[in-house]
C-alpha cells in the first residue's frame, strides 16, 4: 500500500498539449486531447468526432504504435459495476489510454476552490486544509481530487458553468475504474464527495452507485484500518489525519443516505473498522495534529477522569452514529414489539451520548460566537433520527400526500395503531420536544448554505411531522406557533435550494403537502386520535405524477398562509 502511494509522489512528465483539436472542441472553444480516432471528451459525450486537415505545415502527426495507441473497454453495462474478481467493469463509451500522463492536465480554479472551502469543506471535512493541500496540487495523484473541488465550487458561483467540469470528472472516473494507474486515497476522497454534490445535483441514484464505488474502493485500499494512515502518510501528519477524516466521511454519509432513503442497516454497518478518530477542526485547519484516539477509548470514555483531555466533535459525531447504526441495525420491521425495542435502544444510546458530552460540546456556539458545524451536524441528526423514530408510535398520523416528497418515509403498517395511549402520548411527546429543538439550532447565527445539503432531507420529515401535529395534536396559540415554526423550517429549506437542484424539487413538495394537510384541518372532525388509514386523505391532486409540482418561482410562504382561507396555488 505504502509503495502504492509512493509511485504517485514520484515526479510524472508533463503531457504533451496537443495542437490539433477536434471539430466539436473547436466549435466550443474547449481543450482537446487530440486522440484518435476520437478525444476523451467525445468519446464520453458520445458525440462524433471529427478532425479538421491542418493547415499548418511540417512533419505529418505520426502513427500510433500499438504499444500508445489508447484502448477501447468492450461493451458492457452502462453503470460501472464490480466483478467476481472484484474488478470493476467500465460503460463502454469510456476510451482511456494506458499511460498515465494522457490524461487531462489543469490548474486548479483559485475561485472555485475557494468557493469549496468557503460553503462545503466545514461540512465534509476530510479533504486537505487548503494551505497544506497546496502542497500536494503539483502531483497527477490529486488532480481527480482538484477537479472535484472546482466542480463542487462551480455550484456556488453565479457566473461559471458546471457541465464542463462534469465531463472532465466523467474521464478521470474512467482512469480510476480501468486501473491505468495506481489508486489513491486522493482518489476515494474525489469520488465520495463528488457522490455528495452528484446526489443532490437531483441524481440521488447515481450519487448513491458513487457512494458504493467509494466504498469499494476505499476498502480495496484498506482506509478502514490504521495501517493505512500509518503507512501512507508520506512523512506528514496531516495527511494521516486526512486519510482518517475520508474513511469517516464515507461512514457518515453513508448514515446520512441511509436516513435519507430510509433503508437501514447502513452499508458499512458491518465493516471492521480499526482507523483512529479524527481530532478538532481547528487542530486540523492549523496542521497541528495530535496523537489520535482510538475507537476503543472512546467506548472507555465514561471511565475517564475529569482533568483528561477530552475528544473532538467529529469524534462525537461518530460516536453518535454508531449507536444510532446499532440500535436500528434490525432493519425495517413492521414487528411492533420489535420496533419499540429499537426505539427504547435508540433512546438509551443517544441519551448515553448526549449524558457523556463535555460542557464545551453541549453547545453548538462557541465562546468567539462562531458555531461548531461539525456539534451542528450532530444536533441535527440526533433530533431528526428521533422524531424518524418515534413518530411511527405517535399521534402524528401520515397522510398520503406525504408521498409526493422523496425524502418523507413510509407509513407504517396498521399494526402500529395498536399502541395503548399512554404510549403514543409519550412518542408524540419525544417527536414534539425533538422538533422544537430543530427549531432553535435553526435560529443560531449561521449561514445556512454552509452546511451539508443532506440537511434538507432531514428537515423535510421533521417539516412533514411538524404538519402532522399541527393537524392532529395542536390547537390555539399552540397552533399558530406552530405555523410560524413551519415557516422556518420551509424558509431554510428555500435557502438551501439555491444551490442544489434536489432541495428546489423538495421545497416545493413540502409546499404540496403542506396545502392538503393545513386545507384538510378545516375540513375533518377534531378527532386527535392516530390515523394509519391511507384512505383517510384523498388528495386533491394526482400522485401518480409529479408535474403538478409548482415551478422555481413558487412562494412557499404565500401559498402557506393562502391555504387557511382556502387560498389557490400562486402561480
């Protein structure tokens, strides 16, 4: 592995910039390869690729040998799949040569690689710190990585494409998938984050194969073990420290996918993990990296004394996860006796988590007033993944619009209906306290873009149950706060729409559903008991299709206030 790593330090000569392009490049004004019979770039458009005679004069272009010539994957299935012998099979419009050196050469973005450090690295913390990062920008091994960061900073900016971007990641994906070259753990982190963008870019399929493809292939490299960042570090620290940040980074997207989809246990539930935890963001950002903690002191952690240093908040983060993996590791169950027992182990995991946080942890706010995004995550997810939990036991009954939404859950089956009051009362309790938590972190001095677009799955359901109890539990004063704080949660997730094309398709859905719920609450007895009946609600619009969805100019908070009176959609 170590040798692995080694090869991609070693100086590469420079390609050789090709001064014949193709007629589509030409047209577009964009870089070309220049291979034959077709360029990369065509080839993975799948566009016909044309040369124009030069007009220049001097020596003709020479041949390719059979040993240069690039080489054509066979037909195979569209998606890149694993084999048998654990080898990946490639789309067969990929055209990649063997040589290393032929693959796009670029420099680095300075403002798009800002615009990733700036809105999407405190989230996902696991690529280098840009200063030290910076280091490594001259080496072939990074520059998947490089262009990741600029494709995921380009949807940030205003003015700058991402297409272009997309198709030159498409090439260098084929490079990694083929094994032309030795893999890196540059090259899981370019592939798991570009899962991250992909997925809420409104290709959740896609980023999910990604999330696979990284974990395959982080796993080929062995990332989940402490040999790795041993053994790979190249004398520096701070990339041993990276390397423990990816591994995690794909376990707690993982968990995020799995909550978003609703599909538990998490992939990596049950991998061998031994890789240390992560230390603080700013000991990270700074470079000055100290001796990691292990998996099994954390677990040790309630034996500890006051005085002895305590962990950081992505260790906290992980922590937190995994025994929200544990507790929900039996999976989908329409079982009642079984899933009350997954909530009570949920319940005692989180509350034992919570319990042993430091006084510097329990708030997300920092004493310079600067909010700890990786504690916000952690808030995030804990107080989602209980109203997730409880509300199937609750009195916020689900409604069949709520299907409209990719990200709302299924209803449970009848069986769960058969929960004495006393019980539901407490659920509905649980679902309520965890929402109006949400609610406040919602409220703290924070730029709301800057955190992870998987934020916006998560305040979906919450949003969906918030109406659920404005329908069946709340009533008075308690329902028009209630209102106000449905205005909040919509509002952030209006923000958030502005940068990725799955939260624009999940704001209007909300708004959907909002309207036939806060319509029907005029409409249906003032009964406060559960209704798992599906036929309860006959929706006003047509299900089977999503094109009644309202476009990109749709005011939620309009449309919100209008549904009372029984107001029409706002065009």
């Amino acid at each position: 592995m170590a040798e692995a790593e080694g090869q991609s330090a070693q100086p590469h000569t420079r390609a050789t910039r090709s001064s014949l392009a193709c007629a589509p490049c030409r047209y577009k004004h964009l870089r070309c390869d220049g291979k034959m019979p077709a360029c990369s770039r065509c080839t993975v458009d799948k566009k016909e690729c044309t040369y124009h005679a030069s007009r220049r004069r001097g020596n003709p272009r020479p041949k390719q040998t059979q040993e240069s010539s690039t080489t054509t994957m066979s037909d195979r299935s569209p998606a890149p799949t694993f084999d048998s012998q654990g080898c990946f099979d490639l789309p067969p419009t990929l055209t990649l040569s063997e040589n290393n050196a032929d693959l796009p050469r670029r420099t680095s973005d300075s403002v798009l690689l800002g615009l990733y450090y700036e809105f999407f690295h405190a989230a996902h913390p696991c690529v280098l710190p840009r200063q030290f990062l910076n280091i490594y920008s001259k080496e072939s091994a990074i520059q998947p990585l490089l262009l990741v960061l600029d494709y995921i900073g380009s949807l940030f900016a205003t003015s700058i494409p991402s297409k272009p971007l997309h198709q030159d990641i498409e090439i260098y994906l084929a490079s990694i998938r083929s094994r032309t070259r030795s893999i890196t753990g540059f090259d899981v982190q370019a592939v798991l984050l570009y899962s991250i963008a992909i997925y809420w870019c409104n290709e959740p399929d896609t980023g999910v194969e990604l999330l696979d493809e990284a974990i395959r292939l982080a796993l080929e490299l062995g990332m989940n073990r402490r040999e790795f960042a041993q053994e790979n570090h190249k004398n520096d620290p701070i990339l041993a420290e990276s390397w423990r940040r990816t591994w995690w980074q794909i376990y707690i997207t993982d968990a995020h996918i799995a909550g978003s989809t609703h599909k538990f246990p998490f992939r990596c539930s049950h991998i061998e993990i031994t890789i240390d935890l992560p230390c603080e963001e700013l000991d990270y950002a700074s470079g000055t990296i100290p001796r990691p903690r292990c998996l099994q002191e954390y677990d040790n952690r309630e034996f500890f004394s006051d005085d002895e240093v305590g962990f950081s908040s992505y260790a906290e983060l992980i922590g937190l996860t995994r025994g929200i993996d544990q507790a929900l590791s039996p999976g989908a169950t329409s079982d009642v006796q079984l899933y009350s027992s997954m909530c009570s182990n949920a319940d005692t995991s989180v509350t034992a988590w919570h319990s042993l946080l430091p006084n510097s942890k329990r708030t997300i706010l920092r004493p310079d007033g600067t909010v700890d995004e990786v504690m916000f995550k952690a808030e995030f997810i804990m107080h989602t993944y209980t109203v997730e939990i409880h509300r199937p036991m609750s009195s916020l009954a689900y409604s069949t619009i709520e299907s409209v939404s990719r990200c709302a859950p299924l209803a449970p089956t009848d069986a769960f209906n058969c929960s004495n009051s006393a019980e539901r009362q407490l659920h509905t309790m649980k679902c309520l306290a965890a929402i109006d938590k949400l609610d406040y972190i919602l409220t703290l001095p924070t730029n709301i873009n800057t955190h992870s677009p998987f934020i916006i799955c998560m305040l979906a359901n919450v949003t969906i149950a918030h109406l659920s109890a404005c329908r069946f539990v709340l009533q008075g004063a308690k329902r028009t706060r209630c209102r106000e704080k449905i205005r909040l949660t919509t509002g952030t997730l209006k923000r958030l729409s502005d940068h990725w094309i799955l939260g624009k398709r999940t704001y209007r859905e909300i708004g959907i559903i909002a309207r036939e719920i806060l319509c029907l609450m005029d409409k249906t007895p003032a009964a406060r008991e559960p209704v798992m009946d599906q036929s309860f609600f006959t929706p006003s619009v047509d299900l089977s299709s999503l094109a009644f969805l309202p476009g990109p100019d749709f005011d939620f908070c309009a449309f919100f206030d209008s549904s009372i009176t029984g107001g029409t959609e706002p065009t």
